[in-house]
C-alpha cells in the first residue's frame, strides 16, 4: 500500500510539472514575426514594429494580426546609440505603414529604440539591436 501511494504521488507530480510547463511555452499570438523588408522585427503593445537601416536613416514599419497598420495618425522619434555616440530624429509617417526618421546613422551594432506615439496619445517603446 505505501508503495502505491508513492507511485501515484511521483506520478501526481510528474503531471503537475508537465502541465505546469505547458502553460509556460510562449505564446505566438500574431504568428512568426518574420522581417518583410530585410530588417529587425519586435513585436511591442499588440503591434509587430521592423526597424529597416537606409543610407539616409531608417525606416519602420508597423504591422498589426499580419497586415499593414495605418500609420497616416502615428509619429514619435527613433533614438541611436552607435557605441558612445547618441543622435535622434523624428518619425514621421511615410506613406501605408511605414515610418521614416532621417539624418541619422544606423550601423552595425547600434541599439535602437523606437518611441511611437499613437493616435490616442500612448507612447509605445520598442528596441532593437542592429547586427
């Protein structure tokens, strides 16, 4: 009898950590955030945001549950770190979903972060990574 109540608790346990570990997974809940434009994509506040580096600054496009997001109503800035050096330019819509902030320079190696207003006022902060 003590051995079965020792199977069955191991076995209780094995399928409370099994569940407790599915519930854990992370959740794809607007699919595979795949770059459309050969850049960096991150997903922030419900939306998929891809930073693309040009020769004259950057653009970012704004995608929301896989289709183009209207970005006529949403601005902010895009602000650069390139090892110690610092620069910010404004995002300013650019046609469809695209954002675009220019004068500045994104290399290699930069840390970008994205602050996007939206139209009902939220500032959303979004990071990259340029690799």
């Amino acid at each position: 009898m003590k051995q079965l109540s020792i199977t069955l608790a191991a076995a209780c346990t094995a399928l409370s950590l099994s569940l407790s570990l599915s519930l854990c997974l992370p959740a794809r809940a607007h699919g595979d955030a795949k770059p459309m434009h050969g850049g960096i994509v991150q997903t922030a506040a419900d939306l998929q945001y891809e930073l693309v580096p040009q020769p004259q600054g950057a653009a970012l496009y704004v995608v929301d549950h896989g289709q183009p997001a209207d970005a006529t109503r949403l601005g902010g800035k895009l602000t650069v770190l390139n090892g110690t050096a610092r620069s910010e330019a404004p995002l300013k819509p650019a046609g469809g979903n695209k954002l675009e902030a220019t004068g500045i320079t994104v290399g290699p190696g930069a840390k970008v972060v994205a602050s996007v207003q939206g139209a009902d006022g939220r500032t959303t902060s979004v990071r990259f990574t340029v690799r």
